[in-house]
C-alpha cells in the first residue's frame, strides 16, 4: 500500500504544480510587488545569465535560478540518468510514457537542485543529415505535438520549468549561427511550428529557447513576428524567452523582438548596452519590466522562492528513473526487416555468437553535443547478450574485424600463462600500496561511467595497472591508442610511450610506434580516475601505408618515394603554390601552427599527388582524417568528399586493389581556421575465419556521439566504410542481423536486400544494450515504428534540392508542406522503410471500420473505430494510426496526413474495439489570405493502419458547411 500512498502524493503533486503554473496568473501580485523595488539597472541586469543560471538578487529575496541541460538527461551535475534520444521516445508512439520520462527527468532535476532543464527538443526531421535529429520527434507535427504535452507535464510537476527549444527552424546543424532558414506562411504553420504550439497552449511550458539561425532574414532572437506577435500574443504564452547560448547579436532589437532573457551571459542584456536605450526611449522602460516581469512570474509559480529546490529524499541514481529509460529503450527500438522470422534468436541453439562492431561495447548510449549525458552506468550489447544467453554459449566481440589480432598474455601468480592482462586495482589515485583487487582483464576497453570498476573500490579516486606481454606477426608501424577519463599513460618495454596523466573529460590520445615481427613485447598500461565518469580504453592498431607504398614521378620522370606537395597560401587552391616540397607521408597535425615557412596557420590549403601501389592483391581500407575539408581521388574519380568546416574527423573507404597496379592519388585539403589536421593511412581488410564459422552474426554499425551530434551535420552513409564491412559479412555469413545506432535514416542500398533483419536502436541510452539484448533473443517483442521516413537514397529525400544554402546564406526549404512522408506521397516515391514502419514477432488483423457521423456539421466530432486483434502466438503492441485524406481540398494539400494514433497491447487471440475521435482542427490547414486555420466542407477519407503505406481499413466522410443564418422578418 505504500506503493499507491508514494504514486498518489506524486499525481497530487504534479496536479498541485502544474496548476500552479498554468494559473500563473496568481504569482502576478507578487511579481509585480517585487518589480516595484527593482531599480533599472536591477532590471537590467536580471535579464543577462550568469552561465547556467539566472542571477541572485539577495536584496530582494531572489534565489539564484539553476539550469541544466538537456532533454536526454540532467548533464551539467556529475552522472545520471541516460534516457534514450528523443527519437527513440517518438519511436515509442507512447504518450504515457513520454508524461513517466518527463516525470523522471524532473525527479533527477530536483535531486540535483536544478531548477529549469533545457529541453525538449522540438525541431522537425527534414532530413537525416541534421546533426541533431536524434534530441527531436521526428518528421510529423502531430506526432511531436502530442508526445511533447506529457513530457512537458511530466517534467513541470515535478517542480522544474521545461524549456522547449530551438523556436524555430533549426532544421540543420551546418552554418547554423548564420544561416537562414526561408520558408513560408503556411508551411511554418502546418509543419515547423505545431508541437511548440501545443507545448505553449495545452502543456503551458514555461521557458522557450531561440534558436541560432535566422527565419527568412531575421534572427530568432530578433524575430518580432514569430515572439511577439505569435509567441506571445497568438499562443498566449505567459513564461519567458530565453537564447540559445550566444545566439544575442544586437540589445536593442532583441529587446524588441521578444527576447527575455539573454543567456549565458548579458553580452548585450547588460546597463552599457540598455541603458541609454532605455533612456534615449529607443527602448521602453515597461518593455524591460515584461521581460523581468515574464520570468519573477514564473519562478513565483512554480514555489522558487518558497522552498528548497534540491529534494534530498530522491536518490541522485533513482531506480524510478533507471526503470524508465530501459522501458522507453525496449518501446523505442525498431525492427526494420525481419525475412522469414529470423528474429528472435534461440539461443538454445547456438554455440557460437559473434558481435562485431565498436558500437557493441562499451555501447553508444547517446549523440553528441550539449544533450550528451555521463550515465551512472551502461549496460552495453555486448554485456546484454552475455548476460542474457546460457553459459554454454560462446560470444564474442571484435571491435574491428579488419585489426591484425595482437595475443596478449601474462604469467598469473600461480605460474600459469594466461590470455589477456594481469591487472591490479588500487584504491587511490597513485597506484601506492597494495592492490584491492588482482584479476585477468581479457582487454582494456572499460566505460564504467559513475560505478565503481568492481565491488570493494570506490566509483572515484582510484587507479589500475594492467601489465601483459604480446607480439606481432607483421612488422610496421602500430598505432597505441588511449581513451580515458581521467589520467593514461602507456609503457613499451619500460619505455613511456604514451602520456596523458592528467585530469581530463573523455579524450583519446596515440602514438606510433614501429615493431618488428615475432619479437616478444612487455606491456604497461596505468590509469587513473579522479571523479565524475570513468573510462579507461587500450588499443594497439595497425597504422600508416600497410602492404603499400605512395610515390610520384617527378618533373624529369624520376619516381620519388612520398607525395608531391603543393601548398597555398589561401583555401581555394588556386594560383601558385608558395611551397612545392616531397612529403614522404601524409601524416600531419600541426595543431596552431603553420605548415611550413611562407604558409599561414590558418587560410590555407594543399594538394598532394602522386600514386598508391600495393604488394599484394586485396581489400583495403583507405582513411583520412582532416580539421577542416578534405577530398580524396583515385584514378581521377572522387571516392572521398568532406569539402566543409568541421573539427578533425575521419572518412574511410573500401576497395579491392590488384598487386602491383599503380592507381593515381590526389588529396586535397584546406584549413580555415583552429587546429590544422590533415593524415592519410589505409590497412589490409582481411575478415577473420571467425565470421564465416559463427552460428549468428550481431554487428552494430552506425554513429556515435563522435560522428553525430551537434554544431555539424552528418552523412547519409555510414562512416568508417560500414557499408562495405556490413556487405562483405553478409556475403561471408548470410545469418547475419544488422543493428543501427543513429539518429535517423542511413544509406543501406549496398546491403538492405540481403541483410535478413535490421534493428535501428537509435540512440537507446544507459540500459540501450540490455532492451537490444531482450529484443533480439524474443524475451521483449518489439513494438517501437520509425517516426521519420527512410529513404533508399538521400536524392529521394524531398528537402534534398533544396538543403544546402548554395551561396551559404539562405537554407531553402522550398518544398515546403511536403516534407517526409507528405513529399513522398506527392512524387508517388517509394521509400526504404516508410514513415510509422515497424515490425512485430506477433501479427495483427483490423477490420470492421465503423465512420459516424458520415456526415459531420461544424463543431461536431467523428468517432472512428475498428476492431484490433492479435493474430499471433505472442502478446505485442500495436501502433494504430489514422491519416485523413482530403478528397478535393480547395488549396493544395498532402495526399494523406496522420491525425490520430493510439498503442494498443494484446495478448496472443486477444481483439480489441479501438476508437479514435476526430474535430475541424484534424481536418483544417492554415490559409495565408485569411491568416488563420480553416476546415474545408466536403468530403475527407480516412485510412487507418500500421504505417503510412500499411493502410488496411478505408472510409470516407463530409464535413457539411456551415447552416446559412437566415434573415430575419420584415
């Protein structure tokens, strides 16, 4: 009975809060009370943050206001809880689950003491370029409208503001300080700005944030029309309007356009930049008293100034909040492809399972950016296989298939050779004493995030040495590799090779070290962990020119070892090189500095040329690694194109190359400005035996926080030449299921039609491997459908011709309603896996659509309902979905656009009667004569299904116009 007492206090508590804040107008005395005694310069300065908060006024009583990211966890306080991406929740299609994981983000707010968390999310998918699609809700504005009002409930009764963000059009990562976004009237209203109306108007959050990029000229922050006119006067909005982090330009306009709070610092918000404006009456003095006003009264309502916000009494590593981002990860993920029931795996039945790929362990809990949480603890794929499998069952793990396999061993205390590292765990920082705990470690590849690395040492201030001897049975050059959170460092023969001892976030760090063949090595790895997030990882990988050599024949056809390079004193490669030197290899960091004399450290670019040979006939991979464009050719045909701006990041591809064939190299490479990278290396991409023997193949390809995330766009194909590595499995061992990790949809042409299953786990956070591991062996069935459409190809994506500004100003969104599965209904294109595509281990059956009234008057609903029923030997959930469908719409419409939805659970034989109502506003679109939303009389279909193009019940109804007023008597 507790139980119940603990989850009623919570719905009273919630209900108590979030009327509080709805009825905001009962904070107003008070506001204005405490406005009263605000000098101007007060005022003033309460508009501009102080980093992750709003400033104390102590005079007044006014409690410094903590924020925090972000919309996937509480981030900027040590570890916590890792929820799946915002993806991953729309994947769900599961309102009330949304409401439990807003619920438990502000839980773990209020145990933190944070007072507003920045997020969600509520950017459209337009493409599956946009760095940050995986924080957002997908493609549809109905879909993201309703799973944002649970969330947003859930999280501001709790006692925490939510802040849903970025307002508007934030649509793509690149140029997105200066880029702006041009659409119009109409599609702003129907596609990129319903889920932050439904946020404002039927969840009352309480913070917005702008966005970054301009909205057809004007920035957001600027923006009169968008914040004034229909932030706060259409929509209503009573909270304040905050900025992204740095998105203020000027005082004045962001004074006037609506603009409350200047975040993180008042740059602009501050007494030299308002003040004579204020003064001068440039900018009104009750503009300033809004904007103060706006943000006392919330903080009023929601008790800031009457009560502790940190609550003691909810654990910082709340189970409440752990069971909810497994529970969203298990909904979340989507089977794609399941040819002749691959899926679920039986165990029982496998002596051998082999995981490849690096996203298997330590896990891919999350993209990259500002949403990037520390988890208290990861449960990788790897570890949830293993967990899950019997004991009899072999798995295995490659990070990389193509790696020459290093052997390590060691002699344990008994004298015995053992595979793997003798490692010693200490209880402080310095490695002093004796070790707590002495065992066999089989790799150093450990992210134990918040927890302690084994029972008896503590979570932080500890320290480990793993020692082992190992030999290669190729000579050449290696690269020794570290990834730690905090201090690393690497001993070769008792020489240090590797030096990181020092405090650090997560980094990694290399050396390249010559070894000769089938001599014996002694290997010392020592690492440390001060607080916050523990990883320690080791590798030793083949580096450089493996099996190849480059070389140039030069002006008097002499054949030179290395490239011939060519530098340029700007980033265009044009005119004449300042420099024409011999580069025996392209392996470049020059960091701040400039590459050579008479070349500058930024603004610069290179050229070099020459050709690859290599000794033996063969796959290899070839990679580049570039801070900033780099493109590569061979034979004259381009195979790599990173032509942008962006920090060093790698770009590989595949190809088979006969012995001897000399092939034609160009590499071309600019710099424009920070650190200078520019480093080619390729290696032999031989698989192991191992992948043709194994009973079943798991490999997890797709990005991580590294390759996907904020302040850059990412590729449509995988990185790292997964396509050819996943293609290649296939051909090897056909029993091979696919799992992506991403934010969206990927190239998967090369290998779709012969891979028998795919999973797309998105970004599942913390618990992400245990939900895979439960789904692929059948102890879960899957339920989660893609809330975006995938395309075959990035060129079948509707936005595809319009994406990239082509003068770098303007980001044209020129397709305007006809985004996702609207644009391909309108070109009558087949997509990879259409919008709301999601398969089952069950089956389900609708019939008996009943429509009524078929003839609907004005204000007036439609009740449609349809039998439901489980086919299938299974229980499982089933993602109904309903589309209206104009039938002879006065202005031009989607063919079909998605109204309602509902997850219904049954057992296996089970039938259920689901019903679904429908009002004008299902049926209505906004028309820019009139300005305002109309719902056309006459007649609408309805199709109801399993996705957008698995329509399996059909009917029609008529929205009748309105009576004509008849005029009265003479």
């Amino acid at each position: 009975m507790r139980r119940a007492v603990g989850l009623m206090s919570l719905v009273v508590g919630f209900m108590c809060i979030q009327t509080a804040f709805s009825q905001a107008g009962d904070a107003d005395p008070r506001a204005e009370e405490i406005l009263s005694r605000m000098t101007l310069e007060e005022k003033i300065a309460y508009i501009g943050g102080t980093g992750y908060s709003i400033r104390a006024v102590s005079r007044l009583g006014l409690p410094e206001i903590i924020m925090s990211d972000g919309p996937l966890g509480v981030r900027n306080y040590g570890a916590t809880t890792a929820y799946p991406a915002g993806i991953a929740l729309a994947a769900t299609w599961n309102t009330e689950l949304a409401g439990r994981m807003g619920t438990a983000l502000g839980r773990d707010a209020r145990a933190r003491g944070v007072h507003i968390l920045l997020g969600p999310g509520l950017n459209i998918y337009r493409s599956p370029l946009c760095g940050r699609n995986f924080e957002y809700f997908g493609e549809d504005p109905y879909l993201a409208s309703r799973m944002v009002i649970p969330w947003v409930k859930g999280v501001q009764g709790q006692g925490v503001l939510a802040t849903v963000k970025h307002y508007a059009c934030n649509n793509q990562e690149y140029d997105r300080y200066t880029v702006s976004s041009d659409v119009d009237e109409r599609t702003l209203r129907e596609i990129y700005l319903p889920a932050f109306r439904a946020g404002v108007e039927e969840a009352q959050v309480a913070c917005v944030m702008s966005s970054y990029n301009l909205i057809n000229g004007t920035y957001s922050t600027e923006h009169q029309y968008l914040n004034n006119v229909i932030l706060k006067s259409e929509w209503g909005f009573k909270g304040f309007l905050m900025s992204d982090w740095g998105a203020t330009h000027q005082a004045i306009d962001a004074a006037r356009g609506g603009l409350d709070l200047e975040m993180p610092y008042g740059d602009h918000f501050n007494v030299a930049g308002l003040g004579p404006a204020v003064q001068s009456g440039a900018v009104s003095e009750a503009v300033i008293d809004d904007k103060v006003r706006r943000i006392l009264r919330t903080i009023i309502s929601l008790g800031f100034l009457d009560r502790e916000q940190k609550d003691t009494s909810i654990p910082l590593d709340d189970p409440t909040s752990a069971a909810t981002a497994l529970d969203v990860a298990r909904e979340g993920i989507v089977l794609l492809k399941n040819q002749a029931s691959f899926l679920p795996l039986r165990p029982e039945q496998l002596k051998s399972i082999l995981i490849l790929g690096a996203g298997a362990d330590p896990g891919v809990p999350a993209g990259g950016g500002s949403s990037y949480t520390t988890p208290v603890r990861t449960v990788s794929l790897l570890q949830g296989l293993r967990d899950l499998v019997p004991a009899a069952t072999n798995v295995k793990h490659l990070a990389d298939p193509y790696a020459i396999t290093i052997n390590f061993s060691h002699v344990d205390d008994a004298g015995l050779a053992q595979q793997g590292f003798q490692a010693e765990y200490f209880p402080n920082r310095t490695l002093s004493g004796q070790p707590s705990l002495r065992r066999n470690d089989e790799q150093i590849a450990f992210d134990w995030a918040a927890a302690a690395p084994a029972a008896g040492l503590p979570a932080d201030s500890f320290s480990a040495r793993w020692t082992a001897d190992f030999s290669v049975a190729q000579a050449g050059p290696f690269r020794f590799t570290t990834r730690s959170d905090d201090g690393m460092r690497v001993y070769l023969d008792g020489t240090l090779v590797v030096d990181d001892w020092l405090d650090h976030s997560v980094r990694p760090v290399w050396r390249d070290v010559n070894l000769d063949a089938g001599r014996s090595y002694s290997l010392k790895v020592e690492y440390y962990e001060n607080s916050g997030s523990a990883v320690a990882q080791f590798s030793i990988t083949a580096y450089g020119y493996q099996g190849g050599v480059l070389e140039y024949v030069d002006a008097q056809g002499k054949t030179t070892s290395g490239l011939l390079g060519e530098y340029f004193s700007n980033m265009t490669l044009s005119g004449s090189p300042v420099v024409r030197r011999t580069d025996s290899e392209l392996d470049f960091s020059w960091g701040y500095n400039a590459p050579t004399s008479g070349i500058p450290a930024d603004k610069f670019s290179v050229r070099w040329t020459g050709q690859v040979r290599f000794a033996e006939s063969g796959y290899y991979r070839l990679k580049v690694r570039a801070d900033d464009g780099v493109r590569v050719f061979l034979d004259g045909v381009r195979v790599i194109e990173d032509w942008s701006d962006h920090p060093a990041r790698s770009a590989t591809i595949e190809r088979w190359f006969e012995a001897g064939v000399p092939h034609q190299l160009r590499v071309e490479y600019y710099e424009n400005g920070g650190e200078a990278v520019a480093q080619l290396s390729w290696n032999r991409a031989v698989l192991p035996d191992v992948v043709r023997t194994a009973d079943v193949v798991v490999l997890a390809a797709g990005f991580d926080s590294l390759t996907e995330g904020e302040g850059a766009d990412r590729t449509f194909e995988l990185p790292e030449a997964q396509d050819s590595l996943i293609a290649r499995v296939l051909t090897v061992n056909p029993k091979t299921v696919v799992v992506l990790f991403g934010g969206g949809g990927v190239d998967m042409r090369g290998w779709v039609d012969q891979a028998p299953a795919i999973v797309h786990a998105w970004y599942p956070g913390q618990s992400g491997g245990q939900a895979l591991a439960e789904i692929l062996l059948g102890r879960v069935n899957p339920s989660g459908k893609i809330p975006a459409t995938f395309e075959r190809s990035w060129e079948d994506n509707p936005s595809y011709r319009y994406y990239y500004a082509p003068t770098g100003g303007s980001a044209r969104y020129q397709e305007g309603l006809f985004v996702g599965y609207r644009g391909f209904d309108r070109l009558n294109r087949d997509p990879l896996f259409p919008f709301g595509h999601g398969l089952s281990y069950t089956a389900f059956e609708y019939s008996d659509l009943s429509i009524s009234p078929v003839r609907m008057r004005p204000g007036e609903r439609v009740s449609v309902s349809f039998l439901l029923k489980n086919a299938g030997a299974r229980a499982g959930a089933e993602v109904v979905q309903l589309y209206v469908e104009p039938v002879r719409p006065p202005v031009e419409r989607p063919v079909r656009e998605l109204k309602r939805f509902q997850k219904v659970s049954l057992n296996p034989g089970e039938s259920k009667r689901v019903t679904l109502d429908l009002d004008e506003s299902a049926l209505a679109y906004y028309d820019d004569a009139q300005r305002s939303w109309v719902a056309a009389p006459g007649d609408y279909r309805i199709a109801v299904g399993a996705s957008s193009r698995d329509l399996r019940l059909e009917g029609a109804f008529m929205l009748r116009p309105p009576l004509a007023r008849r005029k009265p008597r003479k």
